[in-house]
C-alpha cells in the first residue's frame, strides 16, 4: 500500500517567493532497507580508558599501532595510545605517507606478520586508516595485492572479489575528520597500475575513540583539506537517488556540523571534535547513499600528482553537480533544507550556491590548474576513472571517458 503525503509550506516558506515551491517535497510511502554496521563510539577525553576493554572485548592480546611518520616522532602524542594499551601492545609501524602507496602498504603487512598481531590500533587520518586496512587484508590473503581488488568483468561491469580469510579487528583513534572511519572499502596507489580498491567489510572498524589531545595535534591544513573531502562527500550523498530517511539523517546532521565548524579551528577542539563526528555521519550515510564523480575524480587525481583528495574535490564539487543536475532535480534541494535555508531558486541552484560559498569560506582552489594539474593529462584521468568503483553509483549514469574529459576540462 502507498500512501501520498504533502508537505505543506510554512509561513516563511510562503513568503519566500516565486521559487518557494521548489522547497515542498512529495514522499510516496515505499519500502527500503537500511542495512548498516554496529558503531561503538567512545568520545571525550575518556575515551581511551575504554581502549584496552575493548581490545579485551574480541580477546586481542597483541595490537599493533599504525601511523605516519610524524606522529611516529611525537612521543607525547603516542604516550597515551601506548599507555592505554600497557602489555598488549606488540610494536608500532610508524611509515605511513599519504595515498598508501603500495611499498607502504607491503611493508605494513610484513610488520603485522613479524608481530604475530592480533589486532589494529590506528592513530591518524585517512592514510593510516586506509593502509591498516590494506595490510591486514594483504596479511590474511595468500595472493598479490593486485588479484584482491576489484576489477572490471568480461561484461564490463567492476566486481569486488569475495576475500574470506579472517582479518585483524581494526581500532581506531582519528586526529582528521576522515570519512575513511567507517568505510570497508581501502584504495592503495601503485605507480604501475594507478589505484587499486579493495573490499572487505571485515577490515570495518570494531571501535572509534575520539580524543581531544590527539584532535588537537592535526596540523589546521589536514583538518581543512580533510573536511573538504567530507563537504563533497555529504554533497553528492544528499543528491543520490539511492539514500533514504535515515542517509538523508546522517548526511544533513553532517552538513551542519561542518556549517557550524568551518572554518576550522574558530570553534577550538570541540570544533574539531564535531567534524570528525561530522565525517562519521558522511561515511555511515555514504554508505548507503553512494558518493559521486567529485570523489571519483578526486580518487584519480589526487595519488597521481600527490594532491590531497579534499582540494580536487573542493575544485569539482561544483562542476559535478551541474553535470548531474538534470538527474538529481530537486533532490539537491535537501542541501538548503538541512541548514535552514528559504529557497530562492531550483533546488540545484539553491545546493551549487550553498556549496560554493561553504568552499569560498574555507578559501579552497576554484581551478585544477591552480593545483598543478596539467590539461594535457585529462584524458588519461578520466579514463582512470572509469575503473573506479563508485562511478557506478553516480545520479547520472557515465556512458564513456569523454563525458568526464568535458567536465575536467571545464574545471581546468
């Protein structure tokens, strides 16, 4: 049975003008699933008191720490991990770099194998994340990195194949806003064959602390280059066709955080913390909702010219939602509905407006030129992008490599 509802407008609605009926949705009653993974959150400044129970919980006796190489150095940011985990921590691989390019990857895995490791603790953002992820899967598996991932069938669809050996439980203590927290998915940089995906929804978090010491030791540019990221991601969430009621939650709560506590820092560490929480939403609801072809072209550009993924993003944010515009309609209009925005025009222009002035207030990059981004090359990075694994899950279906080199070269 399906029932019509009509959400009538308010009184500010009405007084909003000509373009205010583009703020009045219609739901049909129709039924969803909404399938997601258990999040246990531990945030403030216990939060790592609960680090050993824990690892106590799934009865890991040996945890690896992962991180980069900055963190690595800085005694005073480690000292609490390492006290938390007191006689159960086995060693710590601190050679992270950005992207996890493949060396990093393998060297990381051979660590969890010299260690006998029983589990994961991860300090950092994205690329500590990603390459804890990717080792353990490369740790597990008896196989070449590239055999795991996925790839394009004979049918020309891209397939993730099943990796059933048992993972390491992963636990992790962000110090960016990473959308990477709650994901399965893990993408590593091979100068050779570009990137390459991996799946497993074992290598999904088991737990997540949120520390106000180690929040506040992420240089302002991470936090800003990773919120970017997350901007876009929350974006392009709000304007798929495959979210639902409770997507639509996640990613509108994430859209305000990130309203509230950008530009970063002028909210001190509760700022931050609320981004990091604000990444969390994006990568629950992105899961369901899928991303788009900002993140997609971010993926094949930002490991190749060693650019971190939230400045390419903030680049083509824009560009992709016009290009999806026809396919998303007034789906984009979530975007002014989650800030509390009067709509003055389409859904699609009110969303691109809102967008582009949240970027011009963190000062990000208008063009992929100002990035070092070499026009010559975009044909190859649209081709690249053809084998991402999101491209699938963008509003407007891809056709070929040329429709991506068209709107690369109008960001250009």
């Amino acid at each position: 049975m399906r029932a019509k509802v009509l959400l009538h407008s308010t009184s500010a609605g009405r007084r909003s003008g000509a373009g205010a009926e583009h703020c009045h949705f219609v739901s049909l009653m129709q039924g969803f699933q909404h399938i997601t993974a258990p999040l246990r959150l531990f945030y403030g400044d216990q939060s790592l008191h609960q680090l050993g129970p824990e690892l106590d919980r799934l009865g890991c006796n040996r945890a690896m720490v992962i991180c980069g190489r900055s963190i690595s150095r800085d005694s005073s940011v480690l000292q609490p991990v390492l006290e938390s985990l007191g006689s159960r921590c086995a060693g710590t691989f601190g050679q992270v770099v950005a992207h996890s390019p493949l060396q990093t990857v393998r060297a990381a895995a051979a660590s969890l194998r010299e260690s006998v490791a029983d589990a994961v603790v991860v300090v950092g953002g994205g690329s500590a994340i990603i390459t804890a992820r990717a080792a353990s899967i490369l740790c597990a598996e008896d196989a070449d990195l590239r055999q795991l991932c996925t790839r394009r069938g004979e049918d020309g669809r891209l397939v993730s194949p099943k990796l059933s050996a048992p993972k390491v439980p992963q636990f992790l203590i962000p110090t960016t806003p990473t959308t990477a927290c709650l994901k399965a998915g893990s993408a590593v940089f091979d100068p050779t064959h570009g990137r390459l995906a991996l799946f497993d929804p074992k290598t999904r978090a088991q737990a997540v602390f949120v520390h106000p010491d180690l929040v506040a030791t992420a240089p302002a540019g991470l936090v800003v280059t990773a919120s970017l990221s997350t901007l876009s991601m929350v974006v392009e969430g709000l304007e798929s066709a495959r979210g639902d009621l409770l997507s639509d939650a996640d990613l509108m709560q994430a859209l305000r955080l990130l309203e509230r506590n950008l530009p970063v820092d002028h909210n001190g560490i509760a700022g931050r913390g609320e981004l990091i929480v604000a990444a969390l939403l994006c990568g629950r609801g992105t899961d369901i909702a899928g991303g788009g072809i900002a993140a997609v072209l971010a993926h094949a550009i930002g490991a190749r010219y060693q650019i971190a993924n939230g400045l390419v993003s903030a680049v083509l944010l824009p560009h992709t939602l016009r290009f999806n515009a026809a396919a998303t309609g007034a789906r984009l209009g979530k975007v002014a509905m989650a800030l509390g925005r009067q709509c003055g025009g389409s859904p699609v222009e009110d969303g691109i407006a809102i967008a582009e002035a949240l970027l011009m207030r963190l000062g990000s990059p208008r063009r992929l030129r100002e990035l070092g981004v070499p026009r010559d090359a975009l044909a190859s990075i649209a081709e690249d992008a053809m084998s991402d694994w999101f491209i699938q899950k963008n509003p407007r279906r891809i056709n070929h490599s040329g429709e991506l080199e068209v709107l690369l070269d109008a960001a250009w």
